[in-house]
DNA sequence: CGGCATCCGGGAAGATACTG
DNA sequence: CAGTATCTTCCCGGATGCCG
C-alpha cells in the first residue's frame, strides 16, 4: 500500500522515447506552448503574460512558469537597475522550439474550423509573419515598419529578402501603424483594403502607406483544409 | 442556472485566433499528438493502436478519436473485403501535421531529461529517421532496407539522396534487420557496433551487413541542449 | 475479440480571494 | 506587482460490462 504511493512515477509522464513523446511531457500541459509563444520575442514579466494569455488563471501561470524552469526552456532573470524588475525568458533551447510553433500556427490557421476574429496577441502577429514569409517573393522588398499596440512598439521590416521582426521600434521606419494585431491580420491576409480599416477607425497609419502596401503584399491566407 | 450550462462553451478552448492556440485547441489534448504519430505510417485499427501506445486506456483512445475525426484530422475506413475490418487514418490536411512532430522530436530528443532507452514504437523511428536524414550526407548513398518488428515489416530506402520510409516490406532489400526499435536506434544514433548488439541477440541481419553500415552511417546523434 | 458506454477515484485546471 | 491559498469543476486513468 505504502509502496504503491512511492513507485508511483511523479507527474504523469508518456514513457516513451520517442523525441516528439518527451517534448510532450515537457511542453504538452495546458498553456505551456502559449506561454512559449509570448516569450519568443524577448523577456516578459508575469503580469504581462498574464495579460497577453486571456483566461489563464494565476496559479496556473505559476506552474507552468515552475514547470518550464525547471525543464530547462525558462529561465528567470532580472533586468538591469534601475528598473531591477524580475522577468522570465527562453533559454537558448527553448527559443529553438519556435519551429514548433510556426508549424503548429501554419497548420492550424487551415482547420475549416479556425476563427481569425477572436483575440489575438502581438507575439502570435510577428509569429505568424515570420512562419509564412516567403523570401523569393521579397526579394525586391524594402520596407520597415514600426507596429504601435496599446503603447508596445514592434519591428518589421524586409530587406534583402530577409524578414527581421523584433520587440522594439526600428531605427527608422517608413510608416508607423496603430491599431490592434488583429486588424493588421485583416489587412495582411484577408486583404481587407486599407482605407476601409482606416475609415473604420480601427487602424491608423503615419508615414509612407505605399510602404504599408508593399509590405501587405508580401502575405497571403494559406488554403483551408478539406 | 439553466442558461449557464447551455452557453459554456464545448470543451475549454483558448479563445485565441492565433493558429497554434488553435491547433492546440485541436490537437493539445493528452495522447492525441501521439495517436496521430502512431497514424503516420498508414491506418491503423483500434487495438494496434492501444497496443503501440502503452499506458493510453480504451476510452481515452475512443474520446481521441472521436476529437480528432470532428476536427477533420482523422476519418473511419473499412479495408476492402474480405479482410472488412474497421480502421482509422488521417486525412490529407492530418498527414500534413507531420512537420509539427518531426520539429517535436527533434527539439524534445535534446533535452537533458530525455532518456531513450523507454519504450520506442515503429512508427516513432521511422518519423526519427525522415526528421533526421539529411540528403547531402546521402547523395552517393544507395541502400534498401527490410526491417521486422514482431512480425510486421517496414521499408528504409535511400537513393538518390531521397529517403524513403513505409509500412510494408519493400520489393527488393539489401538487408533484412529484425529486433525492437530501441535497438535500431543504439545502431544507428547511438552507434553502439553492429557485433555488440548481434552478440546481445538483440538484433538479427540477413543479407548485406555491409548496407546496413552505410545506411547507419547517414545518421547521426543531435547534441544536448543546454 | 473489437469498439465502445459507464462508473469511480485522483489530480490538474479554473475562478476568486487574499497577501507581502 | 507577483504571486499564494482555497474551493470547485472537469479531465484522465482504471475497471467493469455490454454487444455485435
């Protein structure tokens, strides 16, 4: 009776040596991808993953946060002084876990049943652009732009062919553009026009449009499935 | 009261428009990435599949799959008369996961926890063998492998610096390998010596000795994060 | 025997409240 | 702000039983 309790294996795990079956015990509960995710463009605090995952709950966070330091794929760190505030980052190996999300996104943004209108994040938006971006179709593109969302400034830019996408606003920027991740989604692969978005208030552009445009042109909406 | 019950939603989603968190809506429940591996290879029928995945109960697998053929990932099929039993496979948009577990297995085989000398199904080496082959090591390559596990073949074919990988004896081998999958996988990433593991009666070769060193040779042990 | 449906116990997730 | 404590709900895993 006692024994039983003792060989219990601690947290129920697959048992299996198959890779993808031990990143499944790793990274398999519930929301630990999701908090990969918003991680995947730098450092974050613990209230703002929370608000940038909807509905997860705190103590939650905390175990998944526990969880993926302990593995090895978080780690903790404090960020320089004055501003000594704790934060929480991927080590080397749990930033290259990012294919896995990007073929994760690319596969299910083609369920018949996937809704593009619900909420979504900054991270996902600058995940999604480097999982679909398609070099040779940039490869007369130069363009940078700087993403505004509720006061958070991102990086975008083409060159070369090469995409960069990054937290912070580039060094120069041929158009800044406001509004939420979602709309620009809207405008990148639902091309809905920009001036509708516009007259709907719910995207603001300064700066080159025809860069904007440029830009836009470079994405499209993968085919659904079935 | 009443109302309350109705309008909660079916089975926790994440809300999320990002296509991973929707993929994991999908797909983020316990076992279902690895009854889709174990649905790779071919279809397969209800008891295969329990006896592949040790540890998963029966009405786990029924509720998986149920999930999984709502979600347009798995469908039912009959095999042809007479042999008219009931199986399951993945549709075309189901097969087009694969890249989700190869990038997993991949990233979860270099971790410091993983250990594999656990269980390993055939359908778990042969994905490990696809994720890891890399043409340029096997432009001169030219190797047909016949390998049995327990009584079922599978085909490990390179030429031309293509791989292929099925379920199936193939039409004409260079060597026929039988043994359990762990123990191909001491072969061909572990590198124990062929000599050792036949002296261990673990592993048994017929044929050309000589094909199976050149295809081992094409593969390789990633190294330990962290 | 294959493919489920049902019941039960334990544990993880979710919601809310609370604390340093 | 960064969690902890508590309570409830739901899912997972195991056992049993039904039925073609």
């Amino acid at each position: 009776m006692e024994l039983e309790k003792i060989t219990k294996k601690a947290s129920r795990s697959y048992d299996d040596a198959c890779g993808a079956a031990h990143a499944l015990d790793l990274i398999g509960e519930r929301w630990a991808l999701l908090v990969m995710r918003e991680l995947m463009l730098g450092p974050r605090r613990f209230s703002d993953l929370r608000a940038q995952l909807p509905g997860i709950s705190a103590n939650v966070l905390t175990q998944r946060l526990e969880g993926l330091e302990a593995a090895g794929i978080v780690r903790r760190a404090r960020l320089a002084p004055p501003a000594s505030v704790q934060v929480y980052e991927l080590t080397e190996w749990g930033l290259e876990a990012e294919p896995i999300l990007l073929h994760m996104g690319m596969w299910g943004a083609r369920s018949p049943q996937h809704d593009p209108t619900l909420y979504f994040s900054p991270a996902s938006l600058m995940l999604s652009l480097r999982a679909k971006f398609e070099p040779a179709r940039a490869a007369t593109t130069d363009v940078s732009l700087e993403m505004r969302f509720g006061g958070e400034s991102y990086t975008a830019a083409v060159q070369a062919g090469r995409l960069t996408t990054a937290r912070g606003a580039p060094a120069r920027a041929d158009a800044v553009v406001s509004g939420q991740p979602v709309t620009l989604i809207e405008l990148f692969y639902v091309k809905t026009p920009l001036e509708v978005l516009e007259g709907q208030g719910r995207l603001a552009v300064e700066g080159d449009r025809g860069a904007l445009l440029r830009f836009a042109d470079l994405w499209e909406m993968p085919p659904k499935a079935g």
